[in-house]
C-alpha cells in the first residue's frame, strides 16, 4: 500500500532519536538523583534508598536502551534474523512493570529482523491501548517467513488512541508527526517494508492488534 504522506529520512532519524530519549530520560535522571542523594545525605535509611533507587533506574534505563536497539535500530547486518527468545527478552525488559504484565507465546526459530522489529513495536502499540495497565498475551504462528502475529491488550479503559489507525496507515492526521506519534508511523512502516497487515480492533474491555501477511490478509 502506497501513501500520500511522506517524511524526510532526516526527519524520521531525528523524531525516532527523540523517542529513543523519551523512553530513557526518566530512569537515567532517577540515577541522577540518586547519585545527589548519596552525595548529600549522611542517613542510612536514606542512601540505602538511594542505592535502591539507582539499581532499578540503572536496570530500567538498560531494558529500554536494549528494547530500543531492536525494535527501532539495525540490530545486525542487512538480511540479519533474529531468535525469537532474544526477542521476549528485551520486550518483557521493556514491558513488564508494576502496571503491565506480558505473555508471550511463540516459536523458538530465528525470524528476518523487520519481522521481529515490526511484532516489537506492535507490542508498544498495544501498551498504547490501556493506559491504566493491564495485561498484555502476544502469540506468534506460522513459519518464520510468513509469520501471524496475535496482540490482545486488557485492562481497565482500554481504548484505540484518536489517530492511530491513521498513523500505523502512514496518514498522520493533519499531516504533522512529532515524537509522540513517530512510533506508531515507523511501526507501520516496517509493517509495509515486512509486506505485512496491520488489524486493531476495539473489543469490550480488550483491544486486538493482529499482523498477517498481506497476501493472507486479502484472502
């Protein structure tokens, strides 16, 4: 599928480095603060805090950076794959948290990497859909050229975001993207790069994002 919409490289590498520090600036300035207590207070109490604070921010900041280098870098050489385990890896990094926990079914078998990168931002996506938390169960079938990818999101207030299907079509609405909205878009871009089919559907209490091929889909 062709778009209307078109966005400069320079100005894709520029909004997709400033999602990038989005998803890391909070940890990294948590281990900021840290630091400054551990500088400035005498209290045990206090820099055993400290010292905790720094060790989950530290653990935070390199499950994103990690997450990041898949999902939004080159993650090896043109024609790379990658295994499918080191995938649940860095998203359940990424993802698991107080708020949303993952499931994750699928193959262990080694997948073209705009595969996998496309299922990796699929999965942020979804965690798009329910901003109170929840849960989210990803399933994978299919062979590791012509994979289906089954995303369903659940929590309270879940919700398709205004604008999403648009972006993941590569029509940003108003025809303006910005940092918040760059994900979603490059999402859609792998999508089409993999030759893939990206569905979201509103369901009661649930939202479903389902990936198949293209040529499957239009059966």
């Amino acid at each position: 599928m062709t778009t209307g919409f078109k966005l400069d490289a320079l100005d894709l590498a520029a909004l997709l480095c400033s999602r990038v520090c989005h998803d890391v600036i909070n940890p990294v300035g948590a281990i900021v603060n840290g630091l400054e207590v551990l500088e400035d207070e005498d209290d045990p109490a206090t820099k055993a805090f400290a010292i905790e604070l720094i060790k989950k921010s530290s653990k935070n900041a390199s499950a994103r950076l990690q997450f990041a280098r898949v999902a939004f870098g080159a993650a090896g050489s043109a024609g790379a794959s990658i295994d499918l385990g080191d995938a649940e890896k860095v998203a359940q990094g990424f993802i698991h948290d107080d708020k949303i926990q993952l499931s994750w079914s699928a193959p262990r078998l080694l997948m073209p990497k705009n595969l996998v990168k496309l299922l990796l931002n699929l999965l942020v996506v979804a965690t798009s859909t329910i901003p109170r938390g929840g849960s989210i169960v990803a399933n994978v079938t299919g062979d590791a050229e012509k994979p289906e990818f089954d995303i369903l999101a659940t929590g309270p207030h879940s919700r398709v975001p205004v604008g999403l299907l648009a972006l993941l079509d590569g029509e940003p609405e108003h025809g303006q993207l910005d940092s918040h909205h760059i994900q979603p878009y490059y999402a859609g871009l792998i999508a089409r790069a993999a030759g893939m089919k990206v569905m979201v559907e509103a369901l009661d209490g649930s939202v479903s994002i389902k990936s198949t091929p293209v040529a499957a889909a239009v059966l």
